[in-house]
C-alpha cells in the first residue's frame, strides 16, 4: 500500500492506494502518528486508490477511529469503491465512520 499526506488549515488527507492488508501495518502507523500529533483536527482518509482490503486494513482503519476519538480528532472516508466499498458494507462500517 502507498500512501500520500497532505495537510492544509488543521485538515488532513491521506490517500491510499494499492492493497491494504496485515503487511501494511507499519506503513499505516504514519496515520497513528498523524491523528495523535493533533496536527489536523480532521483526517480524512481517501480510499479510492485501494483495490483491496482484507480484515486486518478493515481493523487497522478502527484503530485510526479510537485514536481520532481519544484525541478529539474528527475522522471519515471517502470514496470507497468495488472491494473495498464492498467489504465496508459487510462490517457496516457506515455505522462506525462517517463515510463520504
């Protein structure tokens, strides 16, 4: 998975592309760090670059969601689509994140 940053008056996004599985996890933790720094007190994660999520990315993305809680930091996706659109219906994630 690769990821891009990009931080502009106290928002965040980051987009993703690429597969997002156990694997990535230390790339992921750029997005920890980001959520916990306060750096933006809004990350969105853009997702449309994945063409794949397995269910360790589906949990690291709720770990991404108890940081942004614990530290006050507004957190969404957004334009999930084939796959991955499909595999937040099955966790309903939409119940979980604000998902635009």
């Amino acid at each position: 998975m690769q990821l891009e940053k990009r931080i502009e008056d106290n928002q965040s996004t980051i987009t993703m592309s690429g597969g997002f599985t156990f694997s990535d996890n230390a790339v992921f933790r750029d997005v920890i760090t980001l959520i916990t720094s306060k750096a933006s007190r809004a990350v969105n994660i853009d997702v449309r670059g994945l063409n794949f999520i397995d269910s360790s990315g589906l949990g690291m993305l709720l770990l991404a969601r108890d940081e942004a809680k614990n530290h006050n930091v507004i957190l969404t996706l957004s334009r999930a689509v084939g796959q991955v659109q499909d595999m937040f219906e099955v966790a309903q994630f939409e119940i979980l994140f604000a998902i635009k």
